[in-house]
C-alpha cells in the first residue's frame, strides 16, 4: 500500500475503476450470454423434434440445420444418437456417462445445456414419443461460446486500456491537484534547514496558496500564520540574547580594571616587610587569590561572549599530539594523584585551527577529569585518526586512471580523514540525568560544590563553544567507572 496521499489516491483511482470496469464486464457478459442462450432456445422450438423422430422412423434427414444433435432412449438407454453433418446424419457413439446426461433431461421441461464428452456443449429438450420413448434434440452451442470468448478479449483489452490511460491521466491529474500541498511540503522543508538554534533568524519563506476557499489554502493560511508567529518570536529571543551578551560583555570589561586594582594593591600589601598581623596578611592572601579567580572568570565570559559573537578565530595548522603532551604533563603537575597516560599514533595528527582555543579545550577537560574524581584515578588522552569514507575512495575502472587515483588517494587520505581526541577516566562516572546539562553554562555536577574547587562551571561551556567554532562537536558517554570526552574535528 503506497504511503504517500499521491499514491494513495492513484491506488484508490484504479480500484475503483477496475471494479467498476469488472462489474460492467461480468454484467455484460452474463446478458450477452443470456440473450444468445434465448435465440438458441427459440431455434430448437422452431425446428421441435424432428430429427429425432427421423432417427425413430427412417426417415431423410436433409434441410436438418448442421450441428444438430438428435437421440432416442428407450428405458433409459440411449438406443439411437446421431449429429448433421452437412446434409447428412452421422451416428454418434455415446459414452455412458452421456447416456445418463441425456436421460436426466426432464421430458418435456424447458431446454437445458450439457456437455456432452464426445461431442460438445448442447442446448437440448426431451420429447415423449409415440412409442413410449423419449426423443432428444440440440442444438450446438459452439457459435454461442465463440462469441461469449470474443466478447470476453474485446472487454479484457478495452478494460485494460481504459485502466492505462485512466491511470497516466489520473496521475497527472493528483499531480497536478496536489501542487499546492507540495508547495506547502517546499516550505516547511526549507524552513526546517534554518539554523533556528541561535542567532539571528529570517524567516522570509511563506506558503504562496493561501486560497480560504480550498483545503489546501487553509492550511497554507495557517502555516504563514505559525511561520509569522514564529519569525516574531525568534527576533524577541535573539533581541533578548543580544542585551545578555551585550551586558555581559561590557560587565566583564568594566571589571577588568578594577579587578586588576585590586590584585596590584593586594600584591603591593603583600610585599610589605613591616609588622603586619597574621589575620591581615591571610585577609590579603584571600583577597589576591578571589581577585585572581575573579579575573579568570571575566576572561571566560568575554571569551564566550566572543565566541557567541561568531568573531573569527586564529587559523594556522595545529599539531593535537604535540598539543596532547604539553595538556597531559601541565595536567600531571597540578594533580599528581592520578595517573596519566597518553595513546598517541606514531605520525603527528594537525588540523587547521587556533592552537591556544585547542590548548584550552583539552586543559579544561583534564582540569575537569582531576578535580571530578579521586586520587588514584586513570586518566587516558588519545588521539587518533577516523577510518576514511569507503564512499571516498571509491576508484574509476579504468586501470591506468585507478593506479593514479590511488596514488592520488594514498598522498591526500592522512589528510582528509577527520580527527578524534578523547580524555577517559576510570573515575565514579557522571550522576544519572546530569549528562545532558555538563555543557550548559555555571553548570555543576554537585552543587553543594565549593566555588573555591569546583570553578565557575563555565570550562565544557567553553569546550563546546570552542568545538562548534571549529566546526566540530563534543559528547560524552559515562557510566560508573568509565566516563568519555569525545571530541570530533574536521580535518580540514
């Protein structure tokens, strides 16, 4: 069964036309056959039983119609049969079966058809005769199924016919009607391949079938309507990202200055060799170190705030082993509880994209793996390759061009396959329901965490933004003892 409405209704076209076409034939047919049978019947009671009785008596059979068969049976046998040939009576020799045929025709009843196995189909009535027998006459019902046959192939092909060209006709026809709801289809798709996730959306697509008379202008009506509603609300939403962005922008560079004040004068105390308290000195210890996670923090909202911004990012070839090195041992001295391990191919792996971004990216993903699980934990990074498309290098058959394609293949396919970076612990994993929620800004796993240790929640914020700028993308799988950072980036 077809499942779209054009089918549907092309489906449903035919069959009723062939049932319609099927009950016209049959109909046809059984008035052809019931007219013809009548013309028969109405021979046989012109010509009565004439021949019959010549079979009885002796008598010449000329002016007999050809075809015709004639018996006599007395106590229920057959004792004479012949057919006309021609002007002349053929004996026929009759299987018993047909004896009893001819001796179940009702004497004097209407006229009935049998089929007679040595002869054919007959139209027959039985007569009493003079001398206690019963005289069976018939006429051959050939001419009345050839006819029926002929009639049966002319219906067949005109049916057919008629089914074809209904068929061609009908499809242009649904085609042609469902234009306006293919319109509609046209729309809605190009609709739905707008970027509606952020940013600045225009919705400049609109359903051109907006009929009120028509069903399907209805719905074109109505989908204009929703699309208009829409295009308003994502202008108030990209109006309202707009002021946040703006606002943390401009807070963060406002905070700058005093933040580093503060920092310089606490710095400046701290150097201080006169007599100064222990409650002082600890005051302006925690007063540096605030300030210093403070200034880092506006660094990360300017960053996203940039990123947001979709302002360009330094574009140079980067190597990700060499990137992986520097993250891991940077790593190892911060947190020298847990064990690092590095599972690097033997080429170095370079994309195109901004070293420092990628730096930070991985930085924060150890940063996250250290604090995030105790000491003991394995922590593994590891770069690699993804196997390139089969679809890609696939070779043309000419033997000559596929020995340079594959040389073609073999210099560009270390460069044209993307790359994968993963950082895996063997920690307690992620809380159930909380994987979808680490990417989100100030997100934490625990929060009752301390801010003195667990950071601003911002570092995935950042991963994820930093990915999606490079046109790649980040996920995470995790369950107790295995948790996975899996980033994905074009090599190209």
């Amino acid at each position: 069964m077809p499942r779209t409405i054009r089918g549907r209704m092309i489906a449903g076209l035919l069959v009723l036309l062939a049932l319609t076409c099927a009950i016209v034939g049959v109909a046809t047919f059984r008035a052809m056959d019931s007219f013809l049978l009548g013309r028969v019947d109405q021979q046989l009671a012109g010509y009565g039983v004439r021949f019959a009785a010549s079979l009885e008596h002796g008598e010449d059979t000329r002016g007999q119609a050809p075809g015709m068969f004639g018996a006599r049976l007395v106590g229920g046998r057959v004792t004479q049969a012949a057919v006309v040939a021609r002007a002349d009576a053929l004996p026929v020799r009759l299987s018993r079966q047909d004896e009893e045929t001819l001796a179940a025709v009702p004497v004097g009843g209407p006229a009935l058809t049998v089929d007679l196995s040595v002869l054919d189909d007959y139209r027959v009535q039985a007569v009493a005769g003079r001398d206690g027998d019963v005289l069976v006459e018939g006429l051959s019902l050939h001419g009345v199924e050839e006819t029926l046959g002929r009639l049966a192939l002319l219906e067949l092909a005109m049916f057919t016919g008629t089914l074809a060209v209904a068929g061609v006709a009908g499809t242009l026809w649904v085609r042609l009607s469902l234009r306006p709801l293919q319109r509609i289809a046209t729309t809605a798709r190009k609709v739905s391949e707008l970027p509606l996730a952020s940013g600045e959306v225009s919705l400049a697509e609109r359903v051109p079938d907006t009929d009120p008379r028509t069903e399907t202008g209805l719905v074109g009506a109505a989908f204009n309507r929703m699309l208009g509603h829409v295009e308003a609300a994502l202008a108030r939403r990209h109006a309202v990202e707009q002021r946040l962005r703006a606002f943390a922008a401009d807070a963060s560079h406002e905070l700058r200055t005093p933040l580093a004040s503060i920092r310089g004068h606490a710095e400046l105390a701290l150097r201080e060799r006169g007599a100064m308290s222990g409650d002082v000195r600890h005051a302006l210890n925690r007063i540096d170190a605030e300030s210093g996670r403070m200034s880092e923090l506006v660094d990360e909202l300017l960053l996203l705030v940039r990123l947001d911004e979709g302002r360009p990012l330094a574009r140079e070839e980067v190597d990700l082993t060499r990137l992986a090195i520097e993250a891991t041992g940077d790593a190892r001295a911060a947190a020298p509880g847990h064990r690092w391990r590095l599972e690097l191919p033997e080429d170095p792996v370079t994309v195109t994209g901004d070293p420092l971004r990628l730096h930070q990216v991985l930085a924060n993903l150890l940063s996250n793996a250290a604090v995030h699980t105790p000491d003991g934990t394995t922590v593994t990074v590891a770069v690699r390759r993804l196997p390139a498309d089969a679809e890609a290098r696939r070779l043309p058959a000419d033997a000559e061009a596929r020995d340079v394609e594959a040389r073609d293949v073999e210099a560009r396919d270390v460069e044209a396959r993307d790359v994968e970076v993963s950082v895996t612990d063997d920690g307690p994993g992620i809380p159930a329901g909380l994987s979808e929620g680490i990417f989100e800004r100030f997100s934490r796993v625990d929060p009752a965490r301390s801010r003195a240790t667990g950071g601003a929640g911002l570092g995935l914020a950042i991963v994820r933004a930093v990915m999606a700028a490079h046109g790649g993308s980040v996920d995470v799988r995790s369950r107790p003892g295995r948790t996975e950072f899996r980033l994905l980036l074009p090599a190209r």
